[in-house]
C-alpha cells in the first residue's frame, strides 16, 4: 500500500467526521460554527450554509475515499489511517466548539 494513499484515507476521514456536525446542525435548522462566519470558526453561520458546508465536506471525503487508490475498510492500515483522522479531528473539534457550546465544562451553568 503506497503511503500517499493512507494520507488521502486519512484526509478522508477528517473531511468525513467534520461533515457530521455541519450537516446535521443545519438539517435540524440550527445555526452553528463554519469558516463563513464572523469572525471564522468562531461566529454561527446559517443553517442553509451548514448543510451546504457539511455536504461540500461529504464530497471531498468521498474524493479522497473512493477516488484515489482502492480503499479497502476491510484492510486495517486503510480503516486506521480513516479512523484516526476521524478521531484527531473529533477531539480538535470537541474542545474548539466545547468553548462556544459548554461542552468544555458541562458542570458550570
């Protein structure tokens, strides 16, 4: 397995899990983060502009899955090269949005 491949599945899985979030924030018709917002990342964007962000993320991951190599989820170096990109940007983005949603510290009210 060439190693560039495992860098685009993990690029993959970090484009896939931030889909999440994004997509689902604006189907339930609630404002959320995005680099559109003011200021980037910090301020809320629309909820028609998540749906579009998380659905403009879901096309890349599916670029970087489908179209490059042959990914196998079978294989584990593909599934953990995904898997960790799914986890490094899970936790980056549990305490950037943590700050703006108390999810950093659920205990204070």
């Amino acid at each position: 397995m060439p190693w560039p491949h495992l860098i685009a599945y993990f690029f993959g899985g970090v484009f896939l899990a931030n889909a999440i979030p994004h997509a689902v924030a604006g189907m339930m018709g609630r404002p959320f983060q995005s680099p559109f917002a003011k200021p980037p990342g910090q301020g809320l964007s629309s909820s028609t502009a998540n749906v579009v962000w998380g659905f403009f993320n879901l096309a890349i991951a599916y670029g970087l899955l489908a179209r490059i190599g042959d990914f196998d989820i079978r294989n584990l170096a593909d599934a953990g090269a995904l898997g960790l990109g799914m986890l490094l940007i899970s936790l980056f983005s549990s305490r950037h949005f943590g700050r703006f949603n108390g999810g950093n510290n659920p205990t204070q009210s």
